[in-house]
C-alpha cells in the first residue's frame, strides 16, 4: 500500500512542477513585456517602444540589421550593433527634444 500512495504523490507532485512551469513562463513573458514598456517610457514615446523592441529581438539573439533581420544570431553581430547604437543616440536626442518642449525650452534653444 505504501507503494501506491508513493507514486501517487509522485504524480501529484509531477503535475504541480507542470504548473509551475507555466506560471513560471507566464511570468517571464510578463517581465519581459513590462521591461519593453519601461523602456520605452524611459527613451519616449512611440519611438522608444520600436527601439525597445529592437533591443529586446537583439537581446534575445535574433538579428535586428537589415541584412539577416530576424534571423537567429550565433554571435555579436556588428550591423546589428552599428543600428542599435545609432538608434539609440538618436532616441536619446529625440527624448531630450521632447523634454525641452514639455518644459517650454524648445522655442528657445531652436533660435
């Protein structure tokens, strides 16, 4: 009898750790949506959800540049690299833009 109510709590517990796994990729998906948003609100706007984005694809080991775009990364990639940091300088300007223009700055410094 003990046999039996061994590889029932076996059991029970083989489908506790399916569950778990779920809630854990479930989880994880969540964390990684919320770190685009993030993200995106830190850089500004529509802009910084696209690089967000591109980032995230990066990060995640897919090619972002245009000659392999969405293809599996085996390493560093330096096109990928190149737009990414171009990107990036440019959502830092286009931020600092529109934080002058929310602050009434922007006026002034474009004369």
């Amino acid at each position: 009898m003990e046999v039996a109510a061994l590889k029932q709590r076996v059991a029970a517990l083989y489908d506790e750790l399916a569950n778990l796994e779920v809630q854990i990729a479930d989880l994880a998906e969540e964390n990684r949506r919320l770190r685009l948003t993030q993200m995106a609100q830190e850089e500004g706007g529509l802009e910084g959800i696209a690089f967000a984005a591109l980032k995230q694809l990066y990060d995640d080991g897919f090619h972002v540049c245009n000659l392999r775009f969405g293809g599996m990364r085996e390493e560093a990639c330096l096109f990928c690299a190149d737009l990414l940091h171009r990107a990036s300088a440019g959502e830092g300007r286009l931020a600092e833009a529109q934080r002058a223009d929310r602050a009434g700055l922007g006026s002034e410094s474009a004369g």
